[in-house]
C-alpha cells in the first residue's frame, strides 16, 4: 500500500469505532462497492 492509503487506514480506525453502527455499515457498503467496482474495472482493462 502506498503512504497515503496506510493514512487513510490509520485516520479510519480512529473515527469508525466513534461512530454508530449504522454510520459503519454504511461505510463498509460503499468500500465494498468501490472495490467490486475496482475489480470490475480491472477485468475488463486487463
């Protein structure tokens, strides 16, 4: 990963935790939705 991803992972696992449930299943769809998009995308690249 690069040092801007490992960022993005460090601020999330300090704000997720603080956050209601439902607010964490909503950003855990739409990660989940950007990275099927993203394996999409790179089937039909590559």
């Amino acid at each position: 990963m690069t040092k801007r991803e490992n960022d993005i992972l460090a601020r999330l696992a300090q704000i997720i935790p603080k956050l209601p449930e439902t607010k964490q299943e909503r950003i855990l769809g739409v990660a989940e939705g950007m990275t099927a998009m993203k394996e999409t995308m790179e089937k039909k690249a590559g």
